[in-house]
C-alpha cells in the first residue's frame, strides 16, 4: 500500500479514525458518519462460507521440476523436457474439522496441489493417503454428515462415526490406515502426498494409461502419538501452519519426490484389483513407482484470505494428455468442486490471483456475474463468430473409454481378489509389533466412546475379517475399556 493519508473505500481522507460523529457531544450517532458506516458493513462481510470439508488447512507456492522422461506415456506439456519447470500452489488441510479447528488431530490430510501449466492449470486434488474409506460419491455426504457435529449433541459422535464405518465395509482399509502411526502426521512437510484415485494419461500417439500419483516427503515420515497430539493441539491449535510458514520463512524448502505408477489401459479389465476402486492400492510389485518429479515449497503467501481461503482446486481441471478414470468416486468430485466454488467464493473464483492460469491465460466466451473485472474488453461474447478471437482445437484432453451395458445403478464391479477386507488385513500384518498394538490401542479407545454395543461390535466384527489376531485383540481392548 502506498504512503499518506488514511481513507474511506472510495479514496476520501479520513479526519478521525477515533470518534464517530455525534448531535452534540454526548449525543446519539449520525448517519451521515458514512466511515463508521462503512467500516461497521464491510466488517459483517468478512467471512465467506468456509469449505464444507478441508475447512482448516495452510497453502504454499513452489516449484515442480521434471526429473525423467514420461513423454511415453503422456502428451503434457509441463512433463515434456527433463529440467523443466512449473510453478504451484499447494493447500494442505484436515478434513473433518472447522476453520479454526486445531491441526494436530488424528484425520487424513488434503494434499491439494495447482499446476500453473502452460496448457492451463492442472489440479491434483489429493490427500496423504492411498486410498479413502468409500468407493462411490453417492456416499460421500452420509459419510461427512458422520465425521462432522452431530445435529443433536453439536459435536463428533463416536456412535455416528463408527455405525457408518460398521455398516460401510468397504471402509476398513482406510480406517485401519487413519488409526495407524500416519493417522496424525507430525507436519504437513512429514507427510506423503498421494493422487489417490487412478487417472488417465495419454501419448501423442493416442495411447492411453491409468496412472497412481506418489509424492514421497524428503522430510521423512515423521508422527505424533494420540498422546502427542493431544498435548500439541492443546497448546499450539496451529502447530502445522506455523511449522509450514517458518520452515519457508528460514529458507528450508520442503520438498517431495514425485511417482507415478503406470497401468497400461489394456491390463485393466483383468487387473487382479478393480484399478478404479478408491478404497485399493495397486501394489508396488504388480505396477512399480516411476521416479519423474520433485515438487519443492519455497514462497509463502502474503495474505492468508486471498490466496489460502480463496484458493480453489478442482479435480476436474485438467489439461492436455491428463484425463479421469471412471472411478466412481472422482466422477463425482468432478461435478462436486466447481460447484462448491461457485458458491463459496463465486462465480468468478477463477480470475482471482491465485486461481487464474499464470504461465497462460484464460479466454472463454463467458461474461460478467459478481465482480467481473472487464478484462475481455470489447471482445464478442460468442462463438463462432466472424471477429476473430478464441476458437476450439478439435483435439480432446484425454482419450475415449470403451463402455457396454445397460443403464443402471450398478455396485462397482469385483475383480477376482476383491473383497473389502484383503488390504486392510495385508496392511495390518505389514506392521511391526509395535505399531499393531498402538493400532489396537488408538482404535479401542475411539471405539469405546461408541454407547450402543451392537454398534461396537459390528465396527470390530470388519477389523476381525481382515485379519483374526487384529479383532481378537481389538475385541478385548475394547472390553478392557468398556467394561
Ligand atoms: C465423492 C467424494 C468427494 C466429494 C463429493 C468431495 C467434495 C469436496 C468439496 C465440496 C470440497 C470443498 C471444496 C471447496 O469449497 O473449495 C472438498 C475439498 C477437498 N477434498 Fe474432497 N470430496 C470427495 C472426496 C475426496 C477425496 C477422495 C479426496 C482425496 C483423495 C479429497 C480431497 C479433498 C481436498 C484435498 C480438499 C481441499 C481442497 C482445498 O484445499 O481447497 N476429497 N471436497
């Protein structure tokens, strides 16, 4: 901001900033005191909806550079050349709890990162986990309905969270990953990033491929007992924003190297897992991770409300050679964010400095809405027309997808070693002793805030299919603390 006098929105010097205007000394206020006015209206306004999920989080700039070849798989002009570079911007959040929430609690993590591409800007909207507690969109606000307060009580239920997780099966796989040792990440540089859903890239020669994104932390992994935790949320309820701004603030970078895991489109159909199915990874000796990139954080916001609370990320933005899978869950994320931003922050939420394309421009036929800024000029507002202007390419982002069937609402399809316990139980045994019993442990203590036994058991009876010794020792932690 510039020197000199203070002034009202409209540029006018202000006298006095101290007193409001007044009939006489003692008097009662006038309304021609228009400052006071002013400063009383646009302080209602300050808040904005916060994001229904992910309301609490802390964001970066940086740099993503190129580090191997992956031109055979896709056509992405921001993967093109070893060594080059892309700028972002990175948001990290909790999930479950409200803007002011305190981040050392026990949740995954958002991971959502912008590409400012040359061919537009690519949204990598993920968390720190492999994978998530469902596998359909259809499910996704009954399961944030438990996570969040309870219409009643105005607070998280034990019972509400683990009658849905009970009754969802498919949910074992992450709940067993969330009540592990990476459930609460010491920071958010300590912690892993993952696309989670699988996605589409494509070659210029028109191949296709499904693709897994990895970021593996440089930091190392590092976490917080529930003890921990408890303690750091209480003191410190911004322990991991602050961590994040002073390490940028010192000059340690943190940074993450970049994966991807390459299924061919044609291994899909016979993959031994549905590839397109949230709730399972692909194991490392079936497709390997791909070393090609390293993301770096290095400049730190200047406004908090700008370009963290404004900033919005959406998995359907892609550019060329990135495309979605048919994952139930991301069809529906796909229709979910830009709608939640239309609302949230606007109809025109892209213009803004930290949304727009910075390595390109934006040019739509679209017009005017809340605080349009005019930036098209006189430009025609259509298309074709004969005035020159924006014209369509004829080339799609991503490649077709064979489909065949009927219409219907169809149960995501099970290939031969589905089932909604397998990789729950092969992460459980992938534990060491100690990890398996704070495991138990961090799972029996939430549990038993849980007041019907039916509830109770149903949610152990999933952890007891994925693997015997997991419920029969969840089972009697659980007793020890219920009584
Ligand atoms: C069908 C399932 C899902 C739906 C409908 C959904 C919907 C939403 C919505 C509406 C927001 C708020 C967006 C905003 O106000 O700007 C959000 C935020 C977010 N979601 Fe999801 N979500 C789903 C699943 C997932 C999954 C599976 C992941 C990760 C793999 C994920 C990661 C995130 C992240 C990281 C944010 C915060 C983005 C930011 O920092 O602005 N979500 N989600």
């Amino acid at each position: 901001m510039t020197q000199g006098p203070l002034t009202t929105e409209a540029g006018a010097p202000v006298a006095d900033n101290q007193n409001s205007e007044t009939a006489g000394v003692g008097g009662p206020v006038l309304v021609q005191d228009q400052l006071l006015l002013e400063k009383l209206a646009h302080f209602n306004r300050e808040r904005i909806p916060e994001r229904v999920v992910h309301a609490r989080g802390a964001g970066a700039y940086g740099t993503f550079t190129v580090t191997a070849d992956v031109t055979r798989y896709t056509r992405a002009a921001f993967l093109s050349e070893v060594g080059k570079q892309t700028e972002t911007f990175l948001r990290f959040s909790t999930v479950a709890g409200n803007l002011g929430a305190a981040d050392a609690v026990r949740d995954p993590r958002g991971f959502a990162l912008k590409f400012y591409t040359e061919e537009g800007n690519y949204d990598l909207v993920g968390n720190n986990t492999p994978v998530f507690f469902i596998r359909d969109a259809i499910k996704f606000p009954d399961f944030i309905h438990t996570q969040k307060r309870d219409p009643y009580t105005g607070s998280q239920e034990a019972d509400n969270v683990f009658d849905f997780w009970g009754l969802s099966p498919e949910s074992t796989h992450q709940v067993t990953w969330l009540f592990g040792d990476r459930g609460i990440p010491a920071s958010y540089r300590h912690m892993d990033g993952f696309g989670s859903h699988t996605y589409q890239w494509n070659n210029e020669a028109g191949e296709a491929f499904w693709v897994k994104y990895h970021f593996k932390t440089d930091q190392g992994i590092k976490n917080l007992t529930a003890e921990e935790a408890e303690i750091l949320a209480g003191k410190d309820p911004d322990s991991h924003q602050r961590d994040l701004r002073e390490a940028i603030e010192r000059g340690d970078f943190p940074s993450w190297t970049v994966y991807v895991q390459v299924m061919p489109a044609a291994e899909a159909a016979t993959y031994r897992f549905n590839p397109f199915d949230l709730t399972k990874v692909w194991p490392h000796a079936d497709y390997p991770l791909i070393e090609f990139g390293k993301l770096e954080l290095n400049r730190n916001p200047e406004n908090i409300f700008a370009e963290v609370e404004q900033s919005i990320f959406s998995p359907a933005h892609f550019v060329p050679g990135i495309g979605p899978s048919p994952d139930k869950m991301l069809q529906g994320r796909l229709f979910a964010y830009g709608d939640a931003h239309r609302y949230r922050v606007g109809i025109n939420a892209d213009h803004l400095p930290v949304n727009r394309p910075h390595a390109t421009e934006a040019r739509t036929h679209s017009r005017d809405g809340y605080l349009y800024d005019g930036r098209h000029k006189g430009a025609k507002n259509y298309e074709p027309n004969s005035f020159g202007g924006p014209f369509q390419t004829d080339r799609a982002l991503w490649q077709p997808v064979t489909v065949t069937g009927v219409t219907g609402e169809t149960v995501t399809p099970v290939h031969a070693e589905d089932n909604d316990f397998v990789q729950a139980g092969n992460l459980y045994r992938l534990m060491s002793e100690d990890e398996k019993e704070r495991l138990v442990k961090n799972l029996a203590n939430a549990i038993s805030g849980v007041t019907r036994d039916d509830i109770a058991d149903r949610a152990i009876n999933n952890f007891r299919q994925a693997d015997g010794d997991f419920g029969k020792r969840l089972e009697a932690a659980v007793q020890a603390l219920r009584g």
